[in-house]
C-alpha cells in the first residue's frame, strides 16, 4: 500500500481524534475538541494517506511529541527531532506499522538530516518497541507520568550519539 505524508487538515485531524483504541492501548484515546483540533492545526502535525487518501495515520514533530512529565527528568535535555505517532487502531497489530513508521522515518530525516531522531512510547506498548528496535531505535531513559511509564527511544542519524 503506498502511502504519503501531507499536511494536517481540520478533516483528518477531527478523523483521528474520534479513534477508539482497545485495552491496553486506550491509554492512546483523545477526546474530540476545539482545543484538540488546534492542537493538530497548529503544530507540526503531518497525516498518513494510503493511495486512495484514506487516512490511516499521523504523526508529528517537536515539543508535541514529548511527554511533559519528561522534562523533570531532563530526557529531554538532548539535542533530537523528537516523533510521535499514531496509527488507526483497525491497522494496529497486523504487520502494517513497519511500512507506516518507515515513510515517517523517511520524511523526519530528509527534513532534519543533522539531528537524532527521538521518540517516547509507553513501556506497555511492546508492539510499538519492537517495532522502533527494528529501525535501529536504541531505549535510553526512563520516567514515570501519573498514571503511565515512559521510555526514550534515540536513533542516532548524525553519528554523535553514545
């Protein structure tokens, strides 16, 4: 299935908001509102489109992609393009990530070519680490939320990572 990555759009952000995720991954939920529709207009959010532009993900780069509960930490402290993403939770689980994530990775790194690329994923979500581990992610620290635990993942795309 070709996919492309193009802009954030009202539509596909209002799309991606309504998904409902199983236990355990219904920590993933969002709840649809005003302020949860700027949030993705208004960052760098990007959706994943299939070739028939149906929507089955999105991602985004930057401050949006941490965790805040990271920052007392300092886990954040390094000098990476941080990710975050989603997929549709009908496409979860069925050997679809490693293609979607791919086109994610590609498109972070021809943008940012001189900087790590880092991501935060629940420590419950082994689907999600496995995957990351395959493109070479490396788990570097940590920390606790509320209610989940955290773990950094580094990928080192400038060659000065440890």
């Amino acid at each position: 299935m070709p996919l492309k990555v193009v802009s954030m759009n009202q539509h596909y952000a209002v799309e991606a908001l309504c998904w409902k995720y199983e236990k355990p991954y219904d920590f993933y939920n969002n709840i649809l509102t005003s302020d949860a529709i700027v949030e993705l207009l208004s960052n760098k959010y990007y959706a994943v489109l299939d070739d028939y532009n149906v929507l089955i993900g999105f991602f985004c780069t930057g401050r949006s992609a941490q965790v805040p509960a990271g920052d007392a930490m300092a886990v954040y402290d390094e000098d990476c393009v941080d990710i975050g993403i989603g997929m549709k939770p009908e496409l979860t689980g069925k050997g679809k990530g490693y293609e979607f994530f791919s086109i994610i990775l590609s498109f972070v790194c021809e943008k940012h070519r001189d900087k790590d690329i880092r991501l935060t994923v629940a420590t419950f979500n082994e689907r999600a680490i496995h995957l990351y581990e395959k493109f070479g992610f490396v788990q570097k620290a940590v920390f606790h939320s509320d209610e989940t635990e955290f773990i950094t993942m580094i990928k080192a795309v400038s060659g000065k990572m440890q």
